[in-house]
C-alpha cells in the first residue's frame, strides 16, 4: 500500500479539478484549493510513513 500512496493527492487534486470545470471555475481560481489538497496531503502521507516506521518488525 505504501507504494501507492502518491494517488492520494493525486486522485484528491483530479477531484478538484473536475469540480471547478463543472462550476465553470478556472484552475487560477481554484489554486489555493490546490495548494490545500497537496499540504493536507503531505501531513497525511507523513503521519502513515512514521506509523509504518514505528511499527515495523
């Protein structure tokens, strides 16, 4: 699973984007959306990556 985890935001950010196009919206408008999927994102990503760690045999 650890290995699939850059779909993640990946698949979050496609979400968005198909949001902002049905809305009428463009990317420039939707940017801090962006910027808030990739860093909720990160902060997600780390918290599994130091459970993985701590947990490890």
């Amino acid at each position: 699973m650890i290995k699939f985890v850059f779909l993640f935001p990946l698949t979050l950010c496609l979400i968005w984007y198909a949001y902002l196009s049905y809305n009428g919206h463009s990317v420039a408008d939707g940017k801090k959306g962006f910027i808030y999927i990739t860093i909720v994102s990160a902060v997600i990503i780390a918290f599994f990556a130091i459970v993985w760690l701590i947990t490890r045999p």
